[in-house]
C-alpha cells in the first residue's frame, strides 16, 4: 500500500513540471486553459461521457484516444492492474448495456493535470447475475499535445 502511494504520489509530481510555478501564456486555443471551473467541468463531462459510450459501444478506437500510451486502470473485480492494451482487448468482452454518472467533481493538480471522480450506475443485460452495479471512479487526466488524456483509473463497489 506504501508503494502504492508512494507510486501515484510521484506519478502527480511527473504530471505536473510546472507545479507551484504561474502558467505559462496561452499560446492557441487547442492550448488554452478553461478560464472558469465551470468549463473545466463541461470538458471533463464530455470525456467522461465520451469514455463510457466507448465502452457501452466496445469502440476500441474511440476509447483508445482517450488513453495515454502508459495508461493503467484497476477495476473492481480484483483483476489487478490493466494497462492499455489489455483495457482495449477486454472491451469487446465488456456486457455494460448502459451507464448513468452523477456527482462529477473536477479538482485541477496543475495546468497539465487534473483528478476527476464520479459515480457511475451501470446497467447489465436482463439476464445477468447482476442487473446493476453502482461504482465510485477517481481518475487522473494529463494534457499530451494540448489534449487531455485518462492517465489512470480506478474503481471500487458502492452499496
């Protein structure tokens, strides 16, 4: 668990060089910070929302852009760690037949990152052992050539 902390702690410090230091100027619109956490939120909605009917879909490409190439996610299921590749492989096993999010909170770690956490209700086929499935998901969002990509996800089971 140390190692862990220790892991992710240092992950965030990667994600942020220009940490404690004042913005640089923009430099064009693909580059430009939100002005408001208000439009901060609406991105990050969007790529959520985005995220989830790639998966609902199992569009490998679509979810796909929205990866880093070191992207690592851990789902409930004790699967471990999933890295890109393997998160991309598992999507055409995916049965989400459909999704609700809710309490989206979007907290800026510097210019280049961000951590965004929500609740999602997933909807399973009729037929399944579980019909539903409410998960709390915290994930770290890192700007690559002025697009923002999922850096790290992770889920765990709500009652």
């Amino acid at each position: 668990m140390r190692y862990r902390a220790a892991w992710t702690a240092a992950l965030l410090l990667a994600a942020c060089p220009a940490f404690g230091q004042e913005p640089a100027a923009k430099s064009s619109a693909a580059n430009q910070k939100p002005s408001s956490e208000a439009e901060l939120t609406n991105l990050f909605d969007a790529k959520i929302k985005a995220e989830w009917e790639a998966i609902k879909k199992k569009d490998q490409k679509a979810y796909g852009e929205l990866l880093t190439e070191e992207f690592v996610g851990v789902e409930a299921d004790g699967g471990g760690e999933r890295f890109k590749w393997k998160a991309l492989r598992e999507l055409q096993d995916s049965v989400v037949t459909d999704y609700a999010l809710s309490f989206l909170k979007v907290t800026p770690l510097c210019t280049e990152a961000a951590f965004v956490r929500y609740e999602v209700l997933i909807t399973f086929p009729p037929k399944s052992v579980v019909r539903f499935e409410k998960i709390l998901v915290g994930e770290v969002w890192v700007k690559r050539a002025g697009q923002w990509k999922e850096l790290h996800y992770q889920e765990t089971r709500a009652k």
